[in-house]
C-alpha cells in the first residue's frame, strides 16, 4: 500500500529529473551517497547546541533545517523508486519488526538497544 502523498511527490520527482536528464545520475549508489551527505548538511546545522538550543532554533536556522530536511526525503522518495521500493510498505513492516524487537512494557524510558534487555 502506498500513501497518495508519497506516490504524488515520487512522480513529481521522477519528471524533475527527467525534465532534467539527471535520471542517469540517479543509480541507488549515486542517491545513497547524496543522502548521507545531505544528513550530515542537517547534523551540521546542530553541532555544538545544547539540547536545549536544538529545540529552541531561530526561525532562519529552522528554515535551512526544513530545506535540508526536504533534501533528505527527496533522495530518500528517488533512490526507493529506484530500486521499486513502495516506501509505505516498508515503513510499515520496520514498525512492526521494531515493536516485537522494543516492546513497549520492556524498553519504556530506556534508550538502550534490544540486545542489552533481553
């Protein structure tokens, strides 16, 4: 099942790059390297606040936030066309995997790993 959203923007982004001729830049590997970069353009922008300042961020630095926030998804929406991956789905069966992996009587205010409560 694929949300209407995720499929309306995985179109929009297959003509923007097709508009462009960029779709032989796009391979998985190509699409995975643009994605870490862009999460660590997003890190970039929390380095060295406190927690405190992470939440509280000004309205220009929550703006380029949000823009590199649109890049990660937008690598993320290609590179899972790409490979024909319904991204839904996906999200879905991780949800479910996680919940048998953290249930929720057992890790609840914990941050550690499912293999150190088991």
């Amino acid at each position: 099942m694929s949300s209407p959203d995720l499929h309306h923007l995985k179109q929009r982004l297959r003509r923007f790059a097709a508009e462009r001729d960029w779709e032989q830049f796009h391979s998985p590997k190509n699409l995975a390297m643009a994605l870490v970069v862009e999460a660590a353009e997003l890190v970039e922008h929390f380095q060295w606040l406190t927690e405190a300042q992470s939440e509280q961020l000004p309205a220009d630095k929550r703006k380029a936030v949000a823009h590199e926030l649109a890049d990660i998804q937008v690598y993320l929406v290609r590179m899972a066309d790409r490979l024909d991956i319904d991204l839904a789905s996906a999200i879905d069966e991780k949800l479910k995997l996680n919940g048998e992996k953290y249930p929720a009587d057992k890790v609840r205010g914990s941050a550690r790993k499912y293999t150190e409560y088991e």
